[in-house]
C-alpha cells in the first residue's frame, strides 16, 4: 500500500529559497524516495508575487514528479497551513536600507504571530515547524508562543547552513574530504554572535583544533568566516544564500525525522530547557540527537573551554535581548 501523502506547507514559496526547495522536496529529498507530498505554497498578496508563485508551480508540473500528488498556491495562511503536516516557514522581510536588527525583528513580529496562529488553528495534529526566514531563532520564538495547542518541541529553526560552513571551513583547512568531519557544531543564535565549536567537532575521529593545530586559526579566522559567511556571500553574489540555505533545510528537517548516528549530533535551535545556562524557553542551536520516531533530545555533558563559554553568553544574551523586544508579542 503507498504512503499517504505529507502536506508541507512552504512560506516565501516564489523567493529565492523557495525556487531552490521546493523541487527537492517533490523529488524525494527531504522525506524521502518513497513519501508522497502535497506542496502548499504561501506568497504576499501582491500580483506580483503570486503570478511568479504561478510560473513555479508550472514548473514543478513540468517536471511530472511521481511524489508531487498536488499544490496549492495561496496568499492566506489559513489555506496554506490547512492540515500540514509540516510547515517550512522561509518568508520573511528582508532588511531594508539603514535597517537595524531590532527594527527587522519588529517588522517581522506580526507575520510570525500570524503563521503561528494558523498553524494553530488548521494545521495537523502532528504539525512541526522549521523556521528559516530571518531573525529565525526570535521568529520561531513568536510563531511558537501565537500557535499555543501545538507543542513547544514540535517548534525549530535552523542553524544547519553553519554547521555546513564550518564543517567545509574546517575540512578544507585539515586537507580533507567533508566526510571525515563529524559532529561540526552551532551554538547560540543564527546570527553573526553565533558560536562555531572547534573543539568538540572531530576530524578524523580527533579534537578539530587537535587536528589542525593552529589555535589561532580555530579562535580567529575559522570563527569570522563561519560567522559572516553569509554577508560574504551577498558581498560576492549580489543576493543571499538561496541554494545552500535550501540544501540546508533538507539537511535540517532530515536530521530530526531520522534516528542520529550513535556518538554524534547535529546543530538544531530548539526551545531551552535551561541546558548549558541557556535561559529556558529561549530557541537556541545546541546539540540535538533524533531518535527516528519524532522526538529529541539536547546531548548533554559537551564541554565548553572558557573561550567557547564566553562566546556562548554573548550569543545568549543577544536572544535573551531580542525576546524583550518582542515581549509584548509572546503574551
């Protein structure tokens, strides 16, 4: 008998990100070559947007994907949430001109608040979330708090994309193929405070400063370019990480629906349950090992040296601050 198909719900459908997903996920490679999807595609209410949104979808058709049972394509997020499943939330406003951060979490507060009662409302029973669009940690955090009867584990954002960096950063500085790095690590917030881990990352089964031997590198130049490789990238390009950020996605949603290697991890935001000082109920990237069955946990007993904690308090204190500007959305 087939598999019923997954409704997956995708936000920010026609963008960038969206273009570079949603193929991938009708051909199998997010859940996999034998799983039936349903793609429910939400865009702005501008005609703009929706007219592309139209041009993906006759895409997509002419592709003939055996896995794609159907699409809808929408502006309201009460149709584009009805009975998902899964909700991929990409969409969010980008940072316009002399915008500062605090600002782009405010302008993005009520869109989340919006999704996240949708997905309260007429998602399905067995609904997760991934955030990715930006601020993603604090977007979540909103979408959670509005989407009240869902619960709080089934909520994550993605920090997957600097784990993929660092691991690249740090194989490439070793000489090696990304395969003999494991357990690459993210701490903190997706944003330029966040915390590559060096030193519980292994290459070749060994401490990753161990193995490359220039502390320095691991301190200075490793830590910048994972941190900024984003701005990077729309310094070089002219536009954000759009195919990375969707491979990463794959990545992410894949991590948490099958069961992780024994001895390893991967870099997850998920809500704090107060490990490692992190201020319970912050969405913050730790460790998080799947058991195949839905559920995680947050690996426990990952030391910290006293650079990697000082640079987790600071990442930390920036989520702690970015939830007060949002404080009046979380009630």
């Amino acid at each position: 008998m087939s598999k019923a198909p997954l409704r997956v719900a995708v936000t920010g459908a026609a963008g960038q990100i969206g273009y570079s997903l949603l193929f991938r996920i009708a051909a199998g490679e997010m859940f996999g070559p034998d799983q039936p999807v349903i793609l429910q595609m939400l865009e702005i209410p501008v005609e703009a947007a929706m007219t592309s949104l139209s041009g993906v979808a006759m895409e997509l058709d002419d592709c003939a994907f055996p896995l794609l049972q159907g699409m809808v394509l929408t502006s309201d997020a009460n149709e584009a949430f009805k009975d998902a499943n899964w909700g991929l939330l990409v969409g969010s406003k980008p940072r316009g001109p002399g915008m500062e951060r605090g600002d782009l979490i405010r302008e993005n507060g009520p869109i989340f608040t919006g999704q996240g009662r949708a997905i309260n409302d007429h998602a399905a029973s067995d609904v997760r979330i991934a955030v990715v669009g930006n601020p993603c940690n604090t977007n979540c955090l909103i979408a959670m708090h509005a989407a009240k009867d869902v619960p709080n584990e089934r909520f994550s954002a993605m920090t997957r994309l600097d784990q993929n960096r660092a691991q690249a950063q740090l194989a490439q500085k070793a000489g090696v193929t990304i395969t003999a790095v494991e357990n690459t690590l993210i701490w903190g917030n997706h944003s330029a405070t966040q915390v590559p881990d060096f030193k519980n990352a292994t290459i070749n089964g060994i401490s990753a400063i161990e193995a490359i031997g220039d502390e320095d590198w691991c301190k200075g130049e490793f830590f910048a370019t994972v941190q900024k490789r984003g701005a990077a990238i729309i310094a070089a390009r002219g536009k954000s990480s759009a195919a990375s950020a969707a491979s990463a996605l794959i990545d992410h949603v894949r991590d948490l629906r099958v069961a992780t290697k024994p001895g390893n991890w991967n870099s997850v935001c998920v809500p704090s349950d107060g490990s490692y000082g992190v201020p319970e109920g912050l969405i913050s990237s730790f460790p998080v090992r799947a058991d195949g069955e839905g559920s995680y946990e947050i690996v426990q007993g990952v030391e910290l040296d006293d650079f990697l904690q000082q640079k987790l308090q600071a990442t930390v204190d920036e989520l702690a601050g970015e939830k007060e500007l949002v404080a009046d959305l979380l009630g």
